[in-house]
C-alpha cells in the first residue's frame, strides 16, 4: 500500500474541514439574526400548552408578539393573573389584566332530568354522537356529556358529576372561550364575571314539546319576565334570556322559575369564605 496517497487524501480532506469550518463560523457572524435574551424567559412564562386561545399559533408566537409590543403582558388567555404576572415580571412592567368573563354551560339536564331517545356507543365526543341521528338525547339542544369541552379546556376548569352534567369551576376558568368553540351544539357561553343569576336552558323547542324531554327546561312561560321589574329577562326563540346590562340580580326570577332553570351561581372563593367563617363561628360556640 502507497501510504503517501493516505496521508495526500487525508491532508485534503482535513483542507477542506477546515475552510468550510471557516466559510460555516464566517456565515454564522455575518447572516445571525439578534434575538432578545428575554425570549427564552417568556416563552417559560407562559401556559406552554400552545392552545392558541390567544390567536397566535403558539407561546413562541405570542411571547414574540410581548416582545415587539403588539400584545399586552396579559397575552395569554388561558393562563390567567398567575401568568400574566410572570410574562410582567420577565418585561420588567407593572402586571394588567383585562377583565375576562366566565364559561357558562347552558344545560344542567342530566340522567335524571333529560329523557334519553337511545344508548350511545361509539367514540367519547360530542360532535361524533351529535352526527348519529342527532345524538343520543331527547332533546335535540342539551349537552350530550361526552366531555369535548373538557379535552378543549386547557385549565381543567370543565367537570363532570355524577348526573353526567358539566360544570364549570369559575375559579380555574379563564375565559379562554375554547370550550365554546368546542361545543357542537353551542352551549357554552362566556358571560360577565360578576354575573350570577343565570339561564342554564338552551332549548328551544316550544312548551309543550320541552317538557316532553326535560324536566329542567324553559317552556317560555313568561313569568321570569313579568316578574322582573328591570326588564333585564326577554322571551325569544322559546327561551329565556338574561341582559346583563340590566340585570340588578334580585333573584326573583329564580324564584319564579317553575322548571328552576334560572339558577344563582355565587363565585366559589365566596362560597368558600363564607363557609369558613360558618365553620368557625360553629367551632367557637362549641367550643371544639
């Protein structure tokens, strides 16, 4: 073997490493694009779930759009103050938070109350049951409970009870409005807040025919509107509606409600607060 064409290959070769290895670091100085070291930080700050409830396509996107002032540190929809804290924090700016609302699923017939037509066997999503002869509920505008809007909730705000309803924990839900896109019967609502007095019946069937398939329904009565002296609640399309503008949340229109599908759905931390304060009253008394 002539190892002096060996040691003339491998001189060339290494030649050639070695003026690309040039050419590479050369073009990396010379073509690099500056990015802001706040990037990586805010990317980590926010949900990371890529949910795209802010309208961009994912936390790399909209952490861009903080960066280069289009958006607000409260970008991310989905992730709430918590985030919005930390995406201020890595800015270097006071935190803000737009007031957002609150989902609201505007169904609470469960197993006891919604006549089932027929037993569904197939795939856990709505939108596949809804297509099979219109779902497998009676009424053709409750929730089938299949748990679309709970896969769709990147929060864990959606639960399921023992009835096979769906309620929202309005402490986790951040408005998103996810959930309201997931829903193929469109049931779900993103409402005020601060608003607790609700309608939570969407069908729109006339009297006679709603009570047929749901014990829970609004049958278009009209006595939550009579009763009302805001004249916040209008009758349409064979239902209830509540303007919030209007409403002064009395309460007497739950109280009307023969069907009691206006409900009052008080905030859970002042529930909770509440009850604390009951539960230690109680303790003083007795002395425990």
């Amino acid at each position: 073997m002539d190892w002096s064409l060996v040691w003339k290959a491998a001189i060339a070769l290494g030649g050639l490493a070695l003026l690309f290895g040039i050419l590479l670091a050369f073009a990396s100085r010379r073509f690099r694009v500056e990015t802001d070291p706040r990037l990586n930080d805010l990317i980590g700050a926010l949900l990371g779930s890529n949910c795209g409830a802010c309208g961009y396509p994912g936390c790399e996107a909209a952490a861009q759009a903080v960066l280069d002032g289009k958006d607000s540190v409260d970008v991310c929809v989905a992730g709430g103050r918590k985030v919005a804290e930390n995406v201020a924090r890595v800015m270097g700016v006071e935190p803000t938070m737009a007031e957002r609302g609150v989902a609201l699923v505007h169904c609470i017939g469960g197993l006891e109350e919604s006549v089932p037509k027929a037993i569904y066997q197939g795939i856990d999503s709505c939108a596949a049951a809804d297509k099979i002869a219109g779902g497998h509920k009676a009424c053709e505008y409750g929730c089938l409970g299949l748990g679309t809007c709970m896969a769709a909730c990147p929060v864990n705000a959606i639960a399921l009870d023992q009835d096979h309803r769906r309620w929202v924990n309005r402490d986790r839900c951040t408005g998103c409005g996810l959930c309201v896109e997931a829903c193929p019967r469109h049931l779900i609502q993103v409402v005020p807040r601060n608003q607790e007095v609700l309608v939570v019946c969407n069908n729109r069937d006339k009297g006679a025919r709603a009570r047929q398939v749901c014990s829970v329904c609004c049958t278009a009565c009209k006595k939550c509107e009579k009763v009302c002296k805001a004249g916040a609640i209008s009758i349409a399309d064979n239902r209830a509606w509540i303007d919030y503008d209007r409403c002064t949340q009395c309460g007497m229109c739950i109280e009307e409600c023969p069907n009691r599908c206006i409900v009052r759905v008080a905030p859970r931390r002042r529930r909770r607060r509440r009850d604390l304060v009951t539960a230690g009253a109680s303790s003083a008394e007795t002395g425990s």
